[in-house]
C-alpha cells in the first residue's frame, strides 16, 4: 500500500498501540484519535500511547451521542427482557462513524483501528467489501462489526488482520510500546467493575420482582427482576426446583420468566433489523446456505438463511442451537466473511 494519510482510533491499550506502530513501520502518516465516550475513557492511557509513539493525538467528544445511540439503548433493551451488545451498536452508530466524519474533515485517507479482522472484496458481490474473521480465531471481532456500512468499509484498515494476540503482545513488550499491567478492553465499558444490573437500577429504579413460571404457566416462585436473567441462564436462578433447569423466556409485560429443564435449544430463530455486507439484498423467498454465530463466542452452525417479509430472516439450523438470547445479533458467513446479520427476534 502506497504512503496515506490515516486516522486511527487509540484506547490507550496494546491493539490500537501496536496497530499504529504497525502503520507507522510502512511508512504511513498516522495520527491518533482518541474518543471521549464516557467518565470511564483510558484518556491518560491513549496520550501516553501517542508520546511512546511521537504521534499526533486528537480528542474527540462524543459523550452525549455515546449516552444517546448506546447507553439508552442498552438500558431499554434489558428492561424489555432482551440481551444486547452495546458493542455491535457503537461501532457503527459512534466509533466508526465519527473516526470516519473526522477523517474526512481532516483529510485523511484512511480509518484504522485495532481490531482483529480483515477488510475484503466480497467473493459473492465484486462490487461490495465486507468483513473477514481475523487470524486469530480466539481474538477474532468480526461478528462486533457485522453492521458497518459501505462507505466505512471502503475508507478503513484493520493492521491487525493477519495478527495473532500473543505475538501482537509479545512484540509491544519488546518494542517498548506497552505500559506494565496495561488493561484489556473491557466487554462493557461504560459500566467498570459493577454489574450491569447495578447500573441500570441506578439509572431507571429497581427492576420490579415477579414469577418464575413453567412452560404452562404455573407459577413456581419469585424472581428479582427481570433485569437479573437472560435467555439461557442456568445459573444464579435463586431458585431450587430439584432438576436443572433454564430461562427460555422473558416477557417484560407480566414480568414473567419461564424456566424449562429442556434448556434453550432451538433449530429456527428469526433476525430483524437486518443488514447487508457481503452479498445483495436477499429477495424475499429465496435461500442460501451459510454458517451462522449467535453469539460473539459461539462456534458458526450450519444453517439455511432464508428471506421473509419485512426484512426478517429466517435462520434454520442443521443442529439445534442453545441460548439464541432475543436482542443479541445473529451474524451469517460465507467461508469466514460475513454476509449479513441482525437482531434475534
């Protein structure tokens, strides 16, 4: 790749470090930029990484965008018995779009962040990119950022793509990079070291109590409130029933969770919201075969992805799949680069 000029967004930890010094060892014009999300941003961590570096290093606000478009979100989906990924929807609706808005005002050529994944020309649609899984299975992010759009795609690099962590890790320590003890990123940022409930309840009251039910609906005790259960939970319930059993629903209107010693195994799930990346719009009827992740760390399952109407896919799974938590994203690929994905329904 030729000399450009690249933004790239810095946390302050050894990804976003590393990847920099990676632009930086090609010959790149790189300058870093930090986004100022909430009280809990590595500010001091990203400043020290850009010094380390002797690159430029911009702060960027975006707080009250973050509390709106992720936070509020994330707030309303779990007091509605659902499970999100506040993650799959910052990227697209904060991190990303503003690096991006950045660039293009400071004339930049290229986005770039740390992240574990490949940026590729989709083999099922020439004329559009998508996301690749990484080299690094364990670290590989792909499913995080099966939502942004075209426009992103064509402006970003990701330096870590043929990046294994360990090696990443190793060379920041040897290159001098890396701060002793510096954290990883962590899955909810805004939250810290309390519990998601915890923050809720402080932000919106307590989560009123109500029944635990069985699939008939026979009333079988008191939960905490609902915000304290997922689909899939198996542990933690708070209530002994002499046989192992699962949450497999949540209705926020009756404050009802239905528990089932048959788990939470399903062989069809619906999507909605659902976008595109790899491949056309799917006309409505038709069917493809794919491999599909339901979770950021679940392995992808043989599937049929077929198109309804509305916009809503159908997912059927060769083997039955267990935990498919309403709100969380199910991601469908086509040998490793992702096709489409949505919200489970």
């Amino acid at each position: 790749m030729e000399k450009k000029k690249i933004l790239l967004g810095m946390s302050g930890g050894i990804d976003s470090t590393y990847a920099a010094l990676r632009l930086i060892e090609e010959g790149h014009e790189v300058e870093g930029a930090v986004l100022i999300m909430h009280g809990l941003t590595e500010l001091d961590s990203a400043r020290r990484a850009a010094k380390r570096l002797g690159i430029p290093l911009r702060e960027i606000d975006c707080t009250e965008e973050f509390n709106r478009r992720v936070v509020e979100y994330f707030i309303d989906e779990y007091t509605q018995g659902r499970t999100p990924n506040p993650c799959i929807v910052c990227n697209p609706e904060v991190k990303f779009r503003y690096l991006y808005e950045h660039a293009v005002d400071g004339g930049f050529d290229l986005i770039a962040t740390g992240h574990y994944a490949k940026i590729v020309e989709s083999p099922l649609a020439p004329d559009r990119l998508a996301v690749r899984m990484g080299k690094d299975s364990k670290k590989d992010q792909s499913y995080m950022l099966y939502r942004l759009p075209q426009h992103i795609l064509r402006r970003l690099v990701f330096p870590l793509a043929d990046e294994e962590k360990a090696t990443v890790k190793y060379t920041s320590e040897k290159k001098g990079i890396s701060e002793p003890g510096q954290r990883e990123s962590q899955e909810i940022c805004f939250i810290g070291d309390g519990s998601y409930r915890e923050y809720i309840e402080r932000r919106r009251g307590e989560s009123p109590e109500g029944n635990f039910v069985d699939p008939e609906g026979n009333i079988l005790g008191r939960h905490r409130g609902i915000l304290h259960y997922t689909v899939g939970q198996r542990k933690g319930l708070g209530i002994s029933l002499g046989e192992r059993v699962f949450v497999t629903r949540i209705n926020p209107e009756t404050q009802e969770i239905t528990l089932s010693n048959e788990g939470a195994s399903v062989k069809t799930i619906f999507v909605g919201d659902t976008v595109y990346s790899g491949i056309d719009e799917l006309a409505v009827g038709s069917t493809i075969r794919a491999e599909v992740k339901i979770r950021y760390q679940a392995r992808p399952a043989s599937a049929a992805v077929t198109a309804t109407p509305g916009r809503i896919i159908r997912v059927d799974f060769d083997e039955p799949q267990r935990f498919a938590a309403p709100g969380q994203s199910a991601v469908v690929y086509s040998d490793g680069v992702v096709l489409l994905g949505g919200f489970i329904l």
